[in-house]
C-alpha cells in the first residue's frame, strides 16, 4: 500500500512556474514507476508525465513536453514535477500516482493521491 500527498499547487500567472510535489508512504517507494495527471473543469484526467523507478526513463504527454520536467527523489520518497511557462489551459488539479510494474508508457495506474490545485490566470 503507498500513500501519495501532493503539494506545491496554487495560482499562478501566465508564464509563471511552479514545483509540485508528491510525498509517498512506505518502504517500496522505489520500486514503483510514478506519475503525473491532471484533470481540468468539464474534462477527463489525462496524462501528464511518468518516470521509471531509476529515473532514468520518463514519458510526458505531447502538450507538456519542453515545458514540464519529471524528476524523483528516492531517498526522500518524493516525485516532483517542475511546470514552467505555465498556460491558462494548465489549469487543473494535479495528481501523483503510483503503479507497481510495467514501464512509463502505461496509462493504468495502482494509487492515486489527492490532488492540487494549479489555477493560471492570464
């Protein structure tokens, strides 16, 4: 069982940036490739980015990609996900997830925390 606590949400301006962060419970954080989605008003959730257990593999979604960078801290149990050159349209609530095997290519994930808001005012 992993516990996932997302952070680092707020408003923001258009250009602006933010760090989200995802802090995990348990023993086997490292063993789990972990993810990022969102979720905007009037819309299914949808992928954003994934890392692999090493960080050495990530996969991000094309609407994110240049802007949005993935990265784990193992020994803290954190994921965190670097958002700059915010856009009005990144506003949503963020998710972390966790999911046991596989590769960051996989869409289904095992544990979800509960989000954070990210608002982009313009």
């Amino acid at each position: 069982q992993v516990q996932l606590v997302e952070s680092g949400g707020g408003p923001v301006q258009t250009g602006g940036s933010l760090r989200l962060s995802c802090a995990a419970s348990g023993r086997t954080f490292s063993s789990y490739i972990m993810g990022w989605f969102r979720q905007a008003p009037g819309l299914e959730r949808e992928f954003v980015a994934a890392i692999s257990w090493s960080g050495s593999s990530t996969n991000y979604a094309d609407s994110v990609k240049g802007r949005f960078t993935i990265s784990r801290d193992n020994a803290k149990n954190t994921v965190y996900l670097q958002i700059n050159s915010l856009k009005p349209e990144d506003t949503a609530v963020y998710y972390c997830a966790a999911r046991r095997g596989g590769n960051v290519n996989y869409l289904s994930y095992d544990y979800w925390g509960q989000g954070t808001q990210v608002t982009v005012s313009s």
